[in-house]
C-alpha cells in the first residue's frame, strides 16, 4: 500500500540555506502570480501541447501525469554545458557525469538509475544495448528543436526501460519559406562549438538539415590519489561531430512521408589504466585512454488521416551505435535496434481519444565480452485512452511485451484528475513498470547470467498543477517501489559453477524505495522573469536502509531574466546537496552562471557568458572533476529567408 506519510523528513526540510531562498522565492513567485491585480490584466494563452504524455498530442492542462516541456526558446537561451545539464535544470533530474561535457553521463530521473530513463529521438528508441543506457554525451544539443520529459511510470506507453520517466527529443522539421540559421563559439579550456542549418517547405516537401562541431581540450577527468591509482595529469577533451537531415513530402493532405537521418561521432579522452603480464602485472595509468563512438538514427514514416476519426503512424526505424574504448588493447561493442511501429488514433467524443499501438524491436549486439553475436526480440500491443468530462480528467493505458529472452510483462497506468478553477488542476496515478536486462547484464563474459530477470516498479503519485499565461506552478509527490534490482553479486555462492565467476556476477538482489517531491514555479514581473524548481528525494535500499549512490538529497535550480530594450541579462543558480558514492560522501555544491545576450538586429545576436562563477571545485561522481570557471563568446545568427 503507497502511503506518503512514511516519507523521511529529509522530504520535509532542505538540508542547505540556498534551498529556503530558493523555496521561499518559488512560494513568493506563486502568491504574486496568484493575488495580484495585474493578473487580470494578462492575456489568454494556450497550454502548451505534449506528446510523450499519451503519444499523440494533447493540451498540458489536460493530462494526468507529471510531463515538463522545454520548447526551443530556452533551449538556445540555457547556459547548460550539454543536454544531460539542461535537463538537470529545467526537467529536476539529478545527474551522474564521470568528468565534464563530453564524458560518459546519465541521468537519475525520481531516483531510479540511468538505465531506467528511455529515450526517444524522434520516436526511435536510442542508447547502448549492452549499457542498457543512454550516452548522453553523444546527444548534441544544437539538433534539438524540443524536449518533452514525462516524469514517473512509462512502460505502459512505451515498453521497457521507463521505470523512472522518458525523454522525447524532437529535431527540427521545416516549415514556410527557405531560411538558414547559425551559431558560433569560443570558451577557455580550448572550447569551441559551431553550428550551421537550414530549413524550410515548397511544393509540398519541407527539410530541414544542420551540422555542428563541438571540442574542448577539457581538464583531467579524475583527480590525484583516485581510489584506484589511474589518475593521469594530462588534458581529457572532446569532439562531438553532428549531422543531422529531415525531409518529407505531403502526398495529399493529410497524408504525409518522411525520412530523418542522425550521425553523431564523438571521440573522448579519459584515464584509466593498463596492466602488464606476469609475475608483477604492473599498473600502467599513462597510455591516452579515448572512447570512439559513432550513433545513427534513421526513420521512414507516414501520418495519414484515414478520416476525421482516424488518423494512423507507420514508422520503420534503425539505431545503431559502435563504440570502441581503451588504449592499446581497446574493447569494441556494437548494437543495433530495428524497431517498427503502428499506431493507431481513434477520436471517439470531443476531448476523448484511444490509442492503440503494435511495436516489435529487433536487437542485436557485438562484442569481445561476448563468446557470439547475441540477439533478441520484443514484439508489444499498447492500449491507451484519454479523455475529459466537464472538470474530469481521466486517463488509462496497458501494454503487453513479450520478449524473446527474458519473457513477457504486462504493465499499466491509471490517472485522474479535477480542474478546480483559475487554471489548477488536482491529479493522481498510478502505475507498474519494468528495466529490461542489459545484454551485459545477460551476456558478458565472467558477469552475466541468463537467468536474469527484469527490475519491476510500482508506483503512485499525486499533485497540483496551475497555469495562467506564461505563469505557471506545480507540486508533485510520489512514491515508487523497485525490486529485483540488477546488482553486482560479490558472493560467489550465488553465481554460476564457471571460474570466470570466482569475482562474482550479475543478480537480481535488492530492493529500494523512491520517493520525494518537487516544487516547481514561474512567473514573470515585468521586464523580470523568475522561474525555480526544488526536488526533495529520499533514495534507499529497503533492505540496509542506506540512500542509493549518486543520489542527493535535495537539488534546486533558480533561473533569473530581465530585458532591457535589445539587451538580455541571465543568471542561473543549481545547488546540490551531498551524495554518497563508493563508500566516500560527495559534499554538495552550488554554481552561478551569468550571461548577457545584445539583439544587434533582428537576426543577429552577440552571447557571452561565464559558467560556475565561483570557480567552484565540483566532484560529479567519485574521484571525478569538472572544469572550473569558463568565460564564452559567441555570436548567433537566425532566420533570414533565402
């Protein structure tokens, strides 16, 4: 049975003095945004529209889950170093970086880990097979025209993987006349970023196409004295390279065809060490230790209007990713995921639509860990409705998957809500989701087990959601409960006969409990705008009763604008609160970003900015660093017509 009332009161109290300004701001923003007089006087605007809620399109005012949607605007506009940043502050999401941008990074979205947060580009499943996550590192933000997160359960829309949430990206499609756009630069630490596209529509095609470069000469990713000797004093840089192209043609209307292709490389240095042969097998931490990684996505699509109540989706979709990492002996790992999908939507009253769904995902994955080429397949039917009766919101999805390895699993999810007036809303869900076993998980030499069974979740949550204008707030407080976790197994008793597993295996051992609250609020005051989220989470393992790695306590994000005439001026404060990680306490850290950006004409812009002002020395996981205080300059050019 969920009960809230058994959260820590870690959940109730902000362990640092930044969360009460930061909260006592929020409360101070939501009572003005509520009480004062001018509030008449702001204009009617429409909710923003969500996909990743339901997958077809429906109004944020009208869905009973916890979705934020960071459109375009404040994607250019964000100081964030990369996408994982960016979704630490605008979505809440706590992030696990092993060194600066560019290096291997996930997410912790509510708590759960980073192989239970999916990620769809462009509706195509993305990330290591053999990882069983994502490589946000790879993921450049210069494509992405927006973001949409759907904040707890989503197996029961789109299958495994989504214990703690999803992330949709969606890349540019064009539309009007022929335009191009651009964006150039230049940081210390040797970094510079550029990126050039092009978009439009005529005669029924619309395109859109851009190229980016990004490069750092970084800073050391580990630190000296490191718990595992490989500290190596030299630079550990990056270069992500980004192709991206999307073309489509209306047959007729209401009948669309498209194809998207994505191509991202990214070379990354980092430190670790190599060993030499007998007797003594010496430590050798100085070779340049680099991480290749090339991923490619490709779709074929069509959108069809059967009739006014029936519209269809085909799409047929390609996710491959090849990395090779080491130094003189580099390991390779090579994955690929064919997926295809039918949807359905049935429009069956005014505000009220079924969606059905049939998926099948093909994966296959290459290794030196692996003794052959392993492959599996999950064929999925998914059944979703919602719809809204006067102030009644009331939604409903099931999905079944059936998967060729580790078996089939049936998940759900049920939400209501109630629009109480003066745009707050009232909800509640509930849901069950499951992680898929990694094909390391399953499969790696001298660690998998085939027996492995999935990581299963149920969970509820409950909130408050108020929106007038461009004013916004909301409350969410959840709960969800994981067991068979995937854990490594350090007894040998448990693992299989074979010596390869005389230092242990894979296992389904744990349990935890996740639960924790986040506040979030905007508003803007004239020429000042303010918008801030705090997340309070309780992380533990339910049988020792220790807070998970990587996992703070508390994290808060206050973002600050003020216009003045063609001039923008911006600061951005994140605190977090302290980790544990590998047996060390991660202390907490706060960073200020400032930046100023000077509308030189209406298409041309001069940027600058400095990151983490205070120079603040930040351990983002165990023995790892981040660059200190950077300056940057750059300059951004948007949307004449050709």
């Amino acid at each position: 049975m969920f009960s809230f009332c058994t959260a820590p009161r870690a959940l109730l109290a902000v362990s640092s003095r930044y969360s009460h300004v930061l909260a006592s701001t929020l409360v101070a923003a939501l009572a003005v945004a509520t009480f004062s007089p001018a509030q008449a006087q702001t204009p009617t605007r429409l909710p923003p529209v969500t996909v990743i809620a339901s997958r077809e399109p429906l109004p944020l005012d009208q869905i009973t889950s916890d979705v934020v949607v960071i459109d375009e605007q404040r994607i250019r506009e964000s100081t964030a170093d990369s996408l994982e940043d960016l979704l630490r502050r605008e979505a809440g999401v706590q992030l696990s970086r092993s060194g600066g941008p560019g290096h291997a990074a996930g997410i912790l979205l509510r708590g759960a880990s980073t192989s239970s947060t999916l990620v769809l580009v462009d509706g195509v499943r993305v990330g290591s097979a053999t990882l069983a996550q994502v490589e946000f590192e790879a993921i450049s933000l210069a494509q992405i025209e927006r973001i949409e997160v759907l904040r707890g359960p989503g197996s029961s829309l789109y299958g495994a993987d989504a214990l703690g949430g999803v992330v949709l990206i969606t890349t540019k499609r064009g539309e009007g006349p022929a335009s191009v756009s651009g964006h150039a630069a230049f940081g210390e630490y040797g970094s510079r970023e550029g990126d050039v596209g092009i978009s439009g529509a005529h005669s029924g095609f619309d395109y859109a196409a851009s190229i980016s470069d990004e490069r750092s000469h970084g800073v050391s990713t580990l630190r000296p004295g490191d718990q595992f000797g490989n500290y190596n004093p030299d630079r550990d840089g990056y270069n992500r390279r980004t192709a991206q192209a999307r073309l489509g043609y209306t047959l007729a209307p209401g009948h669309r065809v498209a194809v998207s292709v994505i191509d991202t490389r990214l070379n990354s240095q980092y430190d670790a060490s190599e060993f030499g042969g007998p007797p003594n097998f010496a430590q050798d931490p100085s070779p340049n230790f680099v991480t290749r990684l090339n991923t490619q996505v490709a779709s074929l699509s069509y959108d069809g209007v059967i009739n006014p109540l029936w519209t269809t989706r085909l799409q047929l979709a390609l996710n491959e990713d090849k990395s090779v990492d080491g130094a003189h002996f580099p390991e390779r790992f090579v994955t690929r995921r064919n997926q295809y999908t039918w949807q359905n939507v049935l429009t069956l009253a005014t505000r009220q639509q079924l969606v059905a769904v049939v998926e099948r995902l093909e994966e296959r994955a290459e290794s030196s860990a692996f003794s052959t080429n392993k492959q599996r397949h999950n064929d999925a039917l998914g059944l979703g409705y919602a719809g809204q009766f006067g102030a009644h919101l009331l939604s409903a999805d099931v999905r079944h998957d059936d998967n060729s390895v580790y078996g089939s699993s049936t998940t759900g999810r049920l939400g209501y809500g109630y629009e109480i007036g003066h745009g707050l809303t009232a909800r509640a869900l509930i849901g069950t989701t499951f992680r898929a076993p990694s094909f390391n998980d399953l499969f790696y030499a001298g660690y998998g087990v085939p027996g492995i069974r999935p990581e299963r979740s149920r969970s509820a949550e409950v909130g408050l959601n108020w929106r007038d204008g461009d004013s916004h707030a909301s409350l969410t407080l959840y709960r969800n409960r994981v067991r068979q976790l995937i854990n490594y197994e350090l007894d040998r008793s448990f693992c299989p006969a074979d010596p390869s597993y005389d230092f242990g295996c894979a296992r389904n051992v744990d349990r935890a409990r996740l639960q924790g609250a986040t506040l979030s609020a905007g508003h803007r005051f004239g020429a000042l705008g303010l918008r801030g989220t705090v997340d309070l989470l309780s992380a533990k393992d339910i049988a020792t009763h220790t807070r998970l790695n990587r996992r703070a306590k508390h994290q808060e994000t206050l973002d600050a604008d003020y216009q003045i005439e063609d001039w923008t001026l911006g600061a951005t404060l994140v605190t977090v609160g302290d980790r544990p990680d590998g047996g060390k306490r991660l202390g907490g850290y706060s960073t200020l970003d400032l930046q100023a950006r000077w509308k030189l004409t209406p298409h041309w812009q001069f940027e600058a900015k400095v990151l983490n002002v205070t120079d603040r020395d930040i351990e983002p996981a165990r023995d790892y660093r981040s660059p200190g205080r950077q300056a940057w300059l750059g300059v951004r050019y948007n949307g004449i017509d050709l």
